[in-house]
C-alpha cells in the first residue's frame, strides 16, 4: 500500500518506485483539477509535480535504453555463427 504524502523533501523524488511517483503525481494531478488550494499550496504541488514528472521519465528513458541494448545484443548474438564448435567437436563427445 503507498501511503500518501502531502509534500516530498528534494532527496524523496528518487527514493520512490516509478509506481509510487506516477501515484504521487496522479493524486497532486487530482488536488490541482479539484482546486481549493491557496496559490502557494497549487504552486507547490506543481513544481513537486515537475520534479516528479522529470524522474519518470529519467526512469523510463533508462528502461528503454536497457531494452535496447538487450535487444541489440541478443540481435547480434542471433545473428553470429551457430557455434564456435564444429560438428565434431560434439561427436567425439558422445562417443566416449
């Protein structure tokens, strides 16, 4: 269960989960929509809001750079030679 935080100290953006600040940022999205804040209050919210939206991101560009770089390494594994091993080599395996 995440609990809900009314503010995050600057160093809290990046102890959290990708689902814990896309839920901080959903819940800070609905207080702004809803309104009834003070304009300090809003501005707050939005610039927690900006900090939170750029460490998603930041995490999600680096799961689509590891995503990448699997793909083009198993690519290019699939793509070499079946083996460094001849035929032979596996047969005099099982013929001992």
């Amino acid at each position: 269960m995440v609990e809900r935080m009314d503010s995050l100290p600057n160093e809290g953006v990046e102890s959290l989960s990708f689902e814990d600040s896309f839920l901080r940022l959903s819940e800070m999205a609905a207080q702004l929509e809803a309104g009834g804040l003070s304009l300090a209050e809003a501005t707050a919210r939005f610039e927690e809001g900006m900090k939170l939206v750029q460490f998603c991101n930041e995490m999600l560009n680096n799961a689509e750079l590891k995503i990448t770089e699997l793909k083009e390494t198993y690519t290019s594994v699939a793509s070499q030679p079946e083996s460094y091993y001849s035929d032979d080599d596996f047969e005099e395996d099982f013929d001992e």
